[in-house]
C-alpha cells in the first residue's frame, strides 16, 4: 500500500465508465478510499465489476449521482481530498445532441465544481478531457506539425456530423471548467486522452473500443482518420499522478503514436492474419484529421510517464480481451 495514499480518500465521478474503472483500481491498489458516482448504485451491471476489485470491499463506497442534478455530488465529494470527474458520455453518433452530450458534459462538469467549492477539503481536482480540444484549430495538421497544450480546438469548427457533436461537448465543457476554476480559485488538472484503447473491466462496449470492433467483426469500411492511441492503464495512471505530484498543473495531451486508421488496419493483420479486414476507406468528415502529424509528449514527461505502452501490445491486448468477453 503507498504511504502517500494511505488514509487518504478521493472521489471519482462516472466510476463505471472505461477509464474510471481502470482509474478506482488503480487507486485501490495504492490504498486510496474511493468514493464511487454512479446513476444507479443498485444496478448490478455498473458495479458489479468494481465490487470485484482488490481491496473494494474494505475501501469502496457507492455513492447516487446526476450529472444535471445540482448538488447531487455533494454527499460524495465531502471529505475528499481529491475528486476525479470522469463522468461525461463518450457517444460519437448521438439522438439528441444537447441532451446525450451537451447538458451532461456542460452542465455536470459546472455542477461538480461547485460541490467541489463547497468543501476546503478538497485540494485538487483533476479533469478527465480529451485530446479532441486541442486538435480543432484552423491551423492544417501535417506530418511536420507538432500539437502541444497550447493548441485550443474551435468550438466554431466542431459543429456539423454526429461525431463533432462529442467534440464539441469536450470543448466546451474544457473551456467551461477552466473558467469556473478560475473564478473560484479551484485547483484543478485536465488530463486529455487520444483514442483510449486496452481491456474493458467491464463487460460493455465502449465508443473507443468499439473503433477496433468494427474493424474486426465484418465491417465493410474503414473511417479517413488519423489519431494519437494510447493505453487506457496509462489513462488512469497519468491521473492519478496529476492529483499527486503538487506541481502538475494546466492540461496534460495524452497519446502515442498517431497513427491513421489504414495503418491500424496493417498492424492487425499482422498481429492476426487470419481476421479478414475491411477494405474501402470511407469519409467521417471535414473536419476530422487525415493526415498523420506529431503529438509532443514534453509535459506529460514531468508527470513521470517516460513511455508509453507500445500501440502494438495496446491494441493485441484490446483484441484479445474482446475475444474473451465473446464480441469477436
């Protein structure tokens, strides 16, 4: 158990979803108390995962929460030193943009700030954004362009298909927070991940994975994109380095190699030669990026993550684990 967790608890928001599974499980195995938002704690399909975590029975606890209810966070939050706000939907093809993306993103990441605000206690909050709020910019991305924490997407650039609809809610929600954060003298860390890949703790398929799915389960196309990858473990590891290393501050870009879609295809063939792989190439989008560029990992360096993990183990591990939970 690490000393610098012991006894000490935090709050993570959304803890079913993909990341803040690996997040609460992480944070158990250092020790952390966490207390865990979901919807519904009755719903055994959001947390029966978590139950199962080392050190989830003694350290654990499940807390009701709505991203659009105000305060509904404050029972949660109270006596934490800490909180991670993960919960914001990942949906790329949404029904009702403003209710499925805009309200929850916008509106919870405001309402758990101001929870936040309403105890001392809590000395930090890190924010889990995306990567998608720096990559939106008028500034054409090719392969000598470096991306860094200083590029800001264009809210005005994000609007159009179903896909810009979750990139604007990231954006928003991001330049939203940081100016709450501001205004309260909140300390708070956004941690922006790529396209997150690695094993789901739970059993249900996310939008990121789901990108891999469909290249190996019969689908007829491949999308025109270009994209950092990176690791879902090295997701909540740079978390939780973000809340405790005291000078880790502003945002962090999360993300390996970038690679194009037609170059994660070639991979999986010859991870898995025997997989048949689509073929045509199709459109997602303007707006979206094409072309391979570069993703500085200097900031990131000072939260101590060196290396990623390889893209090659990230994505045979991302196979491997959708074959055991028999989605292939």
């Amino acid at each position: 158990m690490d000393e610098i967790a012991k006894e000490k608890k935090v709050c993570v928001t959304g803890a079913s979803g993909y990341i803040a599974s690996w997040l609460v499980k992480l944070l158990l195995q250092r020790g952390y108390t966490v207390n865990a938002t979901v919807r519904n704690p009755n719903d055994s399909d959001k947390t029966e995962h978590l139950l199962k975590l080392e050190g989830a029975k003694e350290r654990l606890h499940f807390f009701k929460a709505n991203l659009i209810e105000e305060g509904s966070f404050d029972s949660a939050i109270v006596g934490c030193e800490g909180v991670f706000h993960t919960a914001s939907p990942v949906v790329f093809s949404p029904k009702d943009p403003q209710v499925d993306l805009l309200d929850p993103a916008i509106k919870g990441t405001l309402n758990i700030l101001a929870s936040c605000k309403k105890f001392p206690a809590v000395r930090r909050v890190v924010l889990t954004s995306s990567m998608a709020t720096s990559t939106f910019t008028s500034r054409p991305l090719t392969p000598d362009v470096v991306v860094d924490e200083t590029w800001f997407s264009d809210p005005e650039l994000c609007k159009g298909s179903d896909m810009m609809y979750y990139v604007l809610s990231k954006v928003l929600a991001e330049e939203a927070a940081w100016k709450y954060a501001k205004e309260n003298d909140i300390d708070m860390v956004s941690i922006n991940p790529s396209m997150v890949i690695g094993p789901m703790l739970k059993p249900t398929i996310n939008d990121s994975v789901a990108s891999i799915l469909n290249l190996i389960n019969g689908s007829d196309y491949y999308p025109d994109l270009a994209c950092p990858w990176v690791h879902v473990k090295d997701v909540a590891e740079a978390h939780i380095r973000a809340f405790e290393i005291p000078s880790a501050k502003g945002r962090y870009n999360l993300g390996g190699r970038v690679l194009h879609f037609s170059d994660v295809k070639k991979i999986l063939h010859e991870l898995y030669p025997s997989i048949k792989l689509p073929n045509k190439c199709v459109d997602v989008g303007d707006a979206l990026p094409k072309t391979i560029y570069q993703l500085s990992n200097v900031k990131v360096k000072s939260l101590g993550i060196i290396e990623y993990i390889p893209f090659e183990v990230s994505l045979k591990e991302t196979v491997e684990n959708l074959k055991e939970l028999k989605f292939v």
